[in-house]
C-alpha cells in the first residue's frame, strides 16, 4: 500500500468513527458542560493507556515539542469541543456539521492573519460561496435555539481552524499526547462552567463509549492519515462526517434538517467539492 492510500484509508476510516459522535450527544440528557467534564475525562485515560503501550523513547520524543503550542492547542481543542457538544443540542446536527464543514476556509484565512500565508483566488471565490451558503443556513429564524445553536458551531469551527493552523507549523507535535491534554483541557473548563456533575449510569455508559473509542481513535487515525495525504484531500474526505452525521440522526432520531440547511449545505458541500478537486488537479 502506497503512503497516499494509506493516508486516504486512515483519514477516511477515522472520520467515519467520528460522524456517530453527534448521535451519541444526542442520544444523552446531560447539559453539555456535564457531557463534556466525563467525555474530557475518558479520553484523556484512552491516550494515557495508548501511551504506555508505546516504547519510551517515543514518550520522551513525544513531549519533545513547544509545550506552550501544546498547551494553547489543547485549550482550543477542548474549548473547540465544549461549543460543538453544545451546539448538537441546541440544533439540528446537519445545521453544525455543515457549518463545522467550513473550517478549511477559516484555517486559510487565519493562516494568512497570523503567518501571512498568501490566500489563493480559489479560496477567495470558494469563500464568497460559502458565506452564501452560511447566510441562507442563519438565516432561518423559525426557532431562535437553532440561531443560538448556529453561533455555537460557528464559535467551534473557529477554535478549531486556529489549533489546525498552529499544527500544520508544529506537524512534529505528537497527535497523541495533544489528543490526551486537550481532553484534559475539556475536563477542566466543563467543571468551571457547570454547576452540577451528576449523571446517571446510562449516560455514564454513553459518554465512556464515546470518550474511549469513538472521539479518542478516531482522531488518531485522521491525525496520522493526514500526515500522508494533502489538506485538499483531508477537506474532501471531512465531508463523509458532513454527510453521515445527519443520516446516523435521521435514522435513529428522526431528526430532519430545514430547507434552509438543506440549501444552504448543498451549496456549502457543492463548494468544497469543487475547490478540493480543482486544488488536487493543481498540485
């Protein structure tokens, strides 16, 4: 198997795991914040325990990194996380994942912010229809808890496009150990924010389900796929969770997106087709 097939399978095998993520939020009755504090809990132990099942001279390499950039990743992925978990409860999951969807464009924009990287004009006409098709998704106000749950997503997407910028300039950042610290960083800012940490076993059961193998393993995997194959490619493949995450919630919860997310996502998808197959024609 080539290192690009091997990427392409990995990323893809990863973000498939990851699209039941919304069901099981779904699925629980906790707040958010109490979700979080427990799923944060469960992942840091599922990376703890992978890390010492590896030999020591790749835990003393992996912590041989900017420990500040590691840190500030972890807080943004945990934080990145609290608004995502949120978000899956106050709307619809199609409405948050489209909108997650957009995080390529926001990686591009902040890199250039931050580092000054050039911004290509398919990014800036790709750019253009996205915010077309975030506009027609805000833009239906038929229950003002899918606005408040729209804003938490978006707040999501950018955390997350920020510690995805800082670790395309750190890539020797081991992908286990941030995994493991910004599922710490998850515990720590749920247990600030909530005033109430009791959960009953059945949630309990769901949380660790989801903290020990769903969230934890596939993000390894797409972590280390990504290493093998181009951000255009990561981009396209995401759309598997965008698709999916929907149809796993519709199946088992009915749950059916508005005309405006049915609009407004079909333009958003139909953009990064076409700006991840014309970047990939490119390179």
């Amino acid at each position: 198997m080539t290192n690009n097939a091997k990427g392409l399978a990995l990323t893809s095998i990863g973000i498939f795991i990851m699209s039941l993520e919304s069901l099981l939020i779904k699925y629980t009755n906790v707040s958010s914040f109490v979700f979080s504090f427990y799923l944060g809990i469960f992942i840091f132990i599922s990376m703890m325990v992978t890390l010492l099942f590896k030999e020591k001279t790749y835990v003393k390499n992996a912590f041989k990194s900017s420990f500040l950039i590691l840190i500030t990743c972890a807080i943004m992925m945990g934080a990145s996380n609290i608004f995502f978990i949120t978000a899956v409860k106050t709307t619809t999951v199609a409405n948050v994942v489209i909108i997650f969807s957009t995080s390529a464009l926001f990686s591009a924009l902040i890199a250039y912010i931050l580092y000054r990287e050039k911004i290509t004009k398919n990014i800036l006409y790709a750019s253009f229809f996205m915010f077309i098709g975030l506009y027609i998704i805000f833009n239906d106000s038929l229950e003002f808890g899918s606005l408040i749950g729209n804003m938490y997503a978006l707040f999501c997407t950018m955390l997350f496009s920020i510690s995805f910028v800082l670790l395309s300039k750190y890539k020797e950042m081991d992908r286990i150990v941030l995994t493991a610290f910004s599922g710490i960083s998850l515990s720590i800012l749920a247990f600030f924010l909530s005033e109430d940490l009791k959960i009953d076993l059945n949630n309990l059961l769901i949380v660790m389900f989801m903290g020990l193998i769903i969230s934890s393993f596939s993000r390894v995997l797409i972590g280390n796929g990504a290493k093998y194959i181009s951000a255009s490619e990561v981009s396209l493949l995401m759309l598997i969770e965008t698709i999916m995450a929907p149809i796993w919630v519709w199946i088992f919860l009915n749950e059916i997106p508005t005309i405006y997310t049915f609009i407004g996502g079909s333009v958003i998808i139909l953009t990064l087709i076409i700006n991840s197959l014309y970047t990939l024609k490119n390179n």
